[in-house]
C-alpha cells in the first residue's frame, strides 16, 4: 500500500511538472548520470522515462520528475511498474480477442485468421424464369415477382440475385423447359460462373376471386397462388430442395382490380419464397475461383459485397467434393472438400466485385481452381 501511494503521489508531481514546464518552458542542463534536469523557479525538474508511453496512445515519452525526489532507482521503480502495467494491459486485450473469436466477431483484418463458423457469405443465387403454367401472367406480372424475390433475398443476407441474362454463355443449348432443367448445363454454368445455387418457380394455379360488395358498392378482387420452389446446386445441377408454396385468400386484401390482386399475391409468394430457401442456401458453402494467376499475386472473383474482409484466409483446392445426402431422407446435407492445394490471403479488393490475394502456402495455382473459406 505504501508503495502504491508513493508512486501515484509521484505520478500526480510528474503530471503537474509536465504542466509547468509546458505553459512557462525552461533552461535546460545535464547532471550526473546523463539524465537532463530543466530549472523553473529554482527548482529542478529530472527527465526521465514515461513507464506509460508505450502502452497507451498519447501518453508522452518522457516526464519531469522534482529533483528533491529523484533517486538513481527510480528509472528501475517505474520500469517495474511498467512491466505489470503492460502485463494487465496485455492479458486483457488477449481476454477481449479471445471472447471475440468465440463470438464470432473477430473478422480477420491484416493479421490473416481463420474465418468464425457463423460469418455469413452471400451466396450468388440466379432465379430461373418464371414458369407460368396458367399462362395468365403478362411479361410485367413476372418482372415485378423477380424484384420482389430479390428483395426479400437481399434482407435476409442469405444471397445476391443475378439474372439469367448472365447465363448467355450456354444460350446455345436451351437449358430449361416446362417439365425438366438440364442438370448438366446448370452445373457447367455453376462451376464456369461461381454460381451456388439456381432457383426455379413454377405457377401450378392462380385463381381470381371476384367479391361483390352486398350493399351495391364496387367489386373487389383476391387471388389464390400456388407454385413449387425448387433449388438446384450451382456445381452439380441437382435438386437440393423443394417445396410448395401457397397463398391463400385471407393473405391477400381486397384490391380493386385483379391486376393489383395478382401484384399482392406475388409479393406474399416471394416474401415465403425467400424464407423457405434459407434452409437450403445455408447448406451450400461459399466459393469462387482463381480469375488470374500473375507471378506473386492471385486474383479471385468476390468481394466486400460477398462478405469477405482484408486479411481473410482462403483456400483452394482443384475442384469441387462430392455432395453428401441424408440416405435415409435424400436430403442434402453439404459436400466434402476437394484436394487441397494452399492457402492465400486476401491483401486488397478492386473493381466492383474481385480481390487481390497473396499465396502463403503451396504452389502451381492456375485458373479456375476453387477458392474457399478457411474455417
């Protein structure tokens, strides 16, 4: 305790000193020991070491100390004191990290951890279109049930929707139809495009319903919906989940034309639409590709939009591993690694949507290798 008085009773001289000194300023002149003494008012002020400089910011490096309670071992008493300081500061930073990485909040940065199991990647999701089996939707009818569904999508941070349209490279070969999808021309446009998951919408039945007001008052309208909601694996071109989606009557509000019953009706399906396809999405792992391989730098498609931060770690293997499914129930479950081949770290992001990464270990990367979350 006595200890303990002395040096907070020297801390507080010391902060008084340094306030002195800076505001009237003072002679300055070396004494025995080489320690430098300023003269202010005919007292002597020892400069010595600030034992708190390097352990908080703005803290300066030196403090005057009255020469009237300098001691040779007083450098030696603060450097003491300093060590335990740092040792608490330390041991509680180390503390916060590790409650961080348990948590999940910890995101990487420049020192290049491994990424938490809970952080969530955006899967790029593409919506194939819509199927309206009742040839009752007009072209308009479908282009607002796509924004809606990538709306909805969006909010949940599931996934990032893009059109079909990015899919012309395979328009040679229709890899669609009313009854079936060509599940091998959706798994090369997968694996070419970094695809996760293809989202198919069939309208089985759409029905409006006519109400008239009993008092002689205006006609209003309601719609019934069903469709299925299948998704596809972006690599492999299988079915991984499907469902039925129905929109009853009491979901929808009376509406005064049928056009603005139907635009209702599809928003209540996409809304479901976008939480029936979390399940799903959550199972498909995030991945990309090597675009680029330029002596030590390694270019990959993705970027803060997917969720990635600087200082992730990433790794890259040959090709995709098998899917594994539930041969009890068929349901898909996830899939294995493939062949290792490193691991990178991504140093900075450029563009709109790509990355620059540096190679910590292994070698022979090429173009099209597949680019992983280290977890």
């Amino acid at each position: 305790m006595h200890r303990y008085r002395r040096f907070t009773t020297l801390t507080i001289l010391c902060i008084i000193a340094v306030f002195t000194l800076s505001c009237f300023g003072g002679n300055k002149k070396t004494v025995e020991k080489e320690q430098e003494i300023v003269t202010k008012g005919g007292e002597d002020y020892v400069k010595v070491p600030n034992p708190l400089y390097s352990v908080w910011r703005g803290q300066p490096e030196y403090v005057y100390v009255p020469k009237s309670q300098y001691s040779p071992l007083l450098g030696e008493r603060l450097t003491g004191e300093d060590v335990r300081v740092k040792q608490r500061y330390l041991e509680s930073k180390i503390a916060r990290l590790e409650k961080e990485l348990k948590s999940g909040q910890y995101v990487g940065g420049g020192g290049g951890v491994a990424i938490p199991a809970n952080r969530i990647m955006k899967k790029t999701v593409v919506l194939l279109p819509l199927e309206d089996q009742t040839g009752s939707l007009t072209k308009e009818r479908k282009t607002i049930f796509f924004q809606a569904i990538s709306a909805d999508l969006a909010k949940s941070k599931q996934a990032q929707m893009v059109g079909p349209t990015v899919l012309k490279t395979f328009k040679e070969k229709k890899w669609w139809s009313k009854n079936d999808v060509d599940q091998d021309m959706l798994s090369q446009a997968g694996a070419a495009l970094g695809i996760q998951a293809f989202l198919r919408t069939q309208i089985k039945r759409l029905n409006i319903i006519r109400q008239l007001n009993p008092d002689g008052g205006k006609e209003s309208y309601k719609v019934t919906l069903s469709l299925i909601l299948t998704v596809y694996d972006g690599l492999s071109g299988h079915n991984i989940y499907t469902n039925t989606i129905e929109v009853l009557p009491e979901e929808v509000s009376a509406e005064k034309t049928s056009t603005e019953a139907e635009d209702k009706a599809l928003k209540v399906a996409a809304n479901k639409i976008a939480i029936s396809v979390t399940i799903p999405l959550s199972k498909l792992e995030w991945f990309t590709h090597i675009v680029r391989v330029d002596r030590k730098k390694i270019y990959i498609q993705g970027g803060r939009d997917e969720g990635l931060y600087v200082g992730d770690l990433l790794n890259v293997y040959d090709k995709p591993g098998k899917e594994i499914f539930n041969q009890l129930t068929g349901e898909f479950l996830g899939r294995e690694p493939g062949r290792f081949k490193g691991r990178l770290q991504l140093v900075e992001f450029f563009g709109v949507n790509a990355a620059i990464t540096k190679p910590l270990i292994g070698e022979s990367f090429k173009v099209g290798d597949f680019v992983k979350l280290a977890r």
